[in-house]
C-alpha cells in the first residue's frame, strides 16, 4: 500500500508509533484516526503551511522522536520524515520511504519493506 503526499506531509513508520505514542499504534489510531492516514507502514498527516507541521513536530519530539540525525557528514530524517508535493521541494534524506509522481509532483510513499506495488500513474 502506500500513503499520499499532500501540501506539507509527515510521515512515520507505524513501528515508531508504537515505540514513542503511550498505547502504541492501536490506542493512536483510536484518538487519531481523523487527522491521520494509515497503511501496513506508516501513517501520515498533512498541513497547508509549517505552522501545522511544526505542531505535528513538537508533538512527536515532546514523546522522545528525534527528527532528525547526521551519518556520514549527512544530514537527514531519523524518527520521521517531511515532504512537500510541491516540485522542487528541498527536504533532507530518509532512508526508509520510497517516493513516487510525475516529474511535477510527488504523490505517494510507502515504506522500503512494504512487498505490496503501489499503483503509479
């Protein structure tokens, strides 16, 4: 399956869910499940503009996420990831997601480890 990409999109592994959120994945879904997309993976919010993700950030960092790490000299997501649909958005590395568009815009992600083939057009 696969999750979509809309204005400013955060996206976390389900496994990162139940490691930071009190309850884990079944008791975030159940206080959640209106503000958040889901697949086998990975779940997903979206906001039009950096104030709503910022909130979504410091959420997820006031329960021990961390947003962001350096390997190699490079920095890039950790614990979750941001995208943009826009084209040409600049956002750092992640290397547990794939993502998929037309050459004008990013549309969907899924996880590295999820088998199932998303449908691309």
């Amino acid at each position: 399956m696969a999750i979509s990409i809309s204005c400013i999109t955060f996206i976390m592994p389900l496994s990162n869910v139940d490691k930071y959120y009190p309850g884990g994945v079944e008791m975030f879904k159940k206080e959640h499940s209106e503000d958040y997309e889901f697949d086998n993976f990975l779940c997903r919010t979206s906001a039009m503009g950096w104030e709503g993700i910022e909130i979504v950030i410091n959420f997820w960092k006031s329960l021990g996420a961390v947003d962001t790490t350096e390997e190699n000299g490079v920095k890039k997501f950790k614990d979750f990831c941001i995208q943009e649909s826009l084209p040409f958005a600049d956002t750092l590395p992640c290397d547990w997601i794939v993502i998929a568009g037309t050459s004008i815009q990013k549309h969907i992600a899924w996880h590295i480890n999820d088998t199932s083939k998303p449908m691309i057009d």
